[in-house]
C-alpha cells in the first residue's frame, strides 16, 4: 500500500462543466503533436461528443497516436459511422466489458471503467467527473432543463505522468487479456497496441519540467483500482476529515459513504468542524436516491449541515477542507465507486485553488440549493423511509453478493 504524497510543481486550473471543459480538451487535442489518451465512462454521441471524436479523428489523421477506451455499459453503443469514422482515421479505440447475454447477474461486471482521463503529449492532463457529454444532455433522461453541475481540471507538471502510467498500464493489461483471450497476437499497428511506439518520455518531458518550473501547486493523482489500490480514494478523503479544523465542504452525485467515512464526518462535526454536503436533490435512479436516505438521518443528527442540489442534475464529486485541501475527480462517495469502480481524483494542495472552487459550492448551495432539517426529516412519511430502507437493504445484498465488504 503505496503512501500519499504531494508533488510540487504544478499548475491546475478549475474547468466548471462543459462550457468550460470541451473546448479546452477539443483545443489541447488539436494541438497534439504526437500521442492522445482518453478515457471516459460515456462517450455520448451528441453534439458536443461529435466535435470530441471529430478532433480525435484529425490528430490520428495527422500522425499523432491517439487511443480512446469507453465504457461498455456507460457507452453501450458507438454509432456505425463514426466507428469507421475513427477505425478508418486509425484511432485504436476499445469498449471495456460490455455487457453479455447475463447483464447485470455476473456480479464481475459491476467493476467498471468510471475514471474520465485524457493526456495530450505527456505534457497535459484532464481529470475530474465530466463525460463526454452534452450539459443538456441525458442518455436516459433526455434533454435537460439545466446544465449539469459537474468539475473537471487540467493540469501540468509532474502528475502528468502519472495519470499517463496510469492509462498506459490499464490499456497494456486489456492488450494482453484481448490475446489471451482470442489467441491474436498482433504487431505494434493494429487495433491492439502497446506502448513501445509512443513518443519517448526524452521527448516530452523537457517541455514538463519547463511548465513545472514556473509552477507553484501541490497536487497529486490519486487512483482506485481493484489490484494494489482498492482504498486510495477513501483514505484520501479519511485523511483530509481526520485533520481538518475548520471546514469540510463535500459535493456528491451519489452519496452513500461506508461506516468509517460516516464516523469520520460525525466526528469532525462533533469537534466543531463545519461540515455541509452538498448533494443530489433530484430523483435520478432508485437504489442511490432511496439508498442514501437512512445515511442522510445519521449525519443530520450529529450536526452535519445537507443542502440538496435542486435545479438541475448535481454530477460533481469534488471537495475543500479547510480552504486549502481540494480534490476533483471521479469518484462518488458511494460503494460502486469505493469498492468496485475504477475511479481518478486529483487532490490539490492550493489556497487559491481551494478558494476557487469553494466559491462555486457556495453559490451552488446558496442559489439552487435546499437544506435539510433533521427534525422534519426524521418525520418524512412512512411509505418514503420503508421505501429507502429496502434500497439500503439491496444494496448491501447486491454487495455482499459481489463478495465485497461495506
């Protein structure tokens, strides 16, 4: 288990949704010169996702090496079109454990890829919780009235790297499960490749440790896998709570947090820290929205202040700690993200940062959302607590069945 630690030398910035986020990754992948690595949970071919794959397609057309890896449940389908689109500009792209026959009831396949990555000559790097996806836009909920409330960052400096090992890894793996698998060993050039190609780290890194120089933040990556980093996120976040003195300020889509992260918020309220949530208002799936509630009583009676996002969508997973800790990713505060999910988050050690975002909650919270009362909420109607009892009772069937502790 591999200590977490800061790196000094970066420079971050604060990418608020997808007005803000897509053209800065269209622009950086424009100006590629040799190697593109995205990873996203969705890749939603919209508007705004036909300008994303349209970019990757000129960066493969002009030589850089580019390589696009989707999940097979968030992206259940890449149209017709644009699969030749990017198979005939010579993007090497994968969907990652698509659904079979059984669905849902192998409980393995609830691992998903659930990180959103992108790294742009080694030298620029994207991390947080927005998918390739329209703000208006929901897959399954159609258009939306509102702009969906999400985070991401772009970074340079020594995190860049890596976020890069990390994507370079993951891909080698499914590279050589994919041989196995059908007995297709093939060459450097086809649709399964390593990374031996890529540009050498000669190549770039001057150009990184230039960026870095002039660079002040701490930062670090901070990763969630089901191999040597099963509980990196969740450390992270025990960490930053157990220290904290003044403030906890957490965003999150979908709040359900196991026993020691519950006891770590109470705690903190407990000796005085100001905790909020600001969390998801609006019913989006059954088993997160009713699942959360009983959670939601607990943390309301030890003085933990929840507001409820109430005008649109809340997709962020983000949070500040005493106006200096801040991290932004991928990783909701829930099961399938803490304990099966591959999830990112960059952590940054920054007051200015910090600030920055502090103020987008804050408004958040002022102007859309909704606070939670705890002697009202004990008294919510009968049919909606047996109703959220049974979701947390599922739930933690579900994981149980997926031989996994909560």
């Amino acid at each position: 288990m591999t200590a977490l630690q800061f790196k000094d030398g970066h420079d971050v910035r604060l990418l608020q949704g997808g007005v803000e986020f897509f053209p800065a990754l269209i622009a950086a992948i424009d100006a590629s010169a040799k190697e593109v690595r995205l990873e996203t949970y969705i890749f939603h071919f919209d508007v705004t996702g036909e300008a994303v794959a349209a970019a990757l397609e000129r960066a493969a057309l002009r030589g850089v090496w580019v390589y696009l890896l989707m999940d097979g449940i968030g992206t259940p389908h890449v149209p017709d079109v644009w699969a030749k689109r990017l198979t005939d500009a010579g993007v090497l792209w994968h969907r990652f454990s698509p659904l079979g026959r059984l669905g849902l009831l192998v409980p393995v396949v609830w691992r998903r890829l659930h990180r959103k990555l992108c790294v742009v000559d080694r030298h620029t790097a994207f991390c947080g919780g927005i998918n390739i996806l329209d703000d208006y836009v929901d897959p399954g909920h159609g258009a939306l009235e509102s702009p969906r409330f999400d985070f991401s960052v772009v970074a340079k400096g020594p995190l860049v790297a890596d976020v890069h090992g990390a994507m370079v890894q993951f891909w080698d793996r499914l590279t050589i499960s994919h041989q196995l698998r059908h007995m297709e060993f093939k060459d450097a050039h086809d649709t399964w490749n390593d990374s031996t190609v890529m540009a050498s780290a000669a190549d770039v890194a001057p150009a990184n440790r230039i960026e870095a120089a002039h660079a002040s933040m701490r930062a670090m990556l901070v990763v969630r896998d089901n191999l040597r980093n099963r509980t990196r996120i969740e450390r992270s976040y025990l960490k930053a709570i157990a220290t904290a003195r003044t403030e906890v300020l957490i965003a999150n889509a979908y709040f359900l947090p196991g026993g020691k992260l519950r006891r770590a918020l109470v705690h903190a309220a407990k000796r005085g820290v100001r905790v909020r949530l600001l969390l998801q208002g609006r019913y989006e799936y059954f088993m997160q929205y009713h699942g959360a509630r009983p959670v939601l009583g607990v943390l309301l009676a030890a003085g933990v202040e929840i507001h409820e996002y109430s005008v649109g969508f809340l997709h962020a997973k983000v949070a500040v700690v005493d106006g200096r800790w801040a991290t932004v990713g991928s990783s909701n505060l829930d099961p399938l993200s803490l304990l099966l999910a591959r999830e990112a988050n960059v952590v940054v050690d920054d007051a200015q940062f910090a600030a920055t975002l502090r103020s987008c909650l804050e408004a958040a919270m002022q102007s859309h959302g909704v606070q939670l009362h705890a002697q009202s909420y004990a008294q919510r109607p009968l049919r909606q607590r047996l109703l959220d009892r049974l979701a947390f009772g599922m739930m933690r069937l579900l994981l149980y069945v997926a031989n996994r502790r909560y």
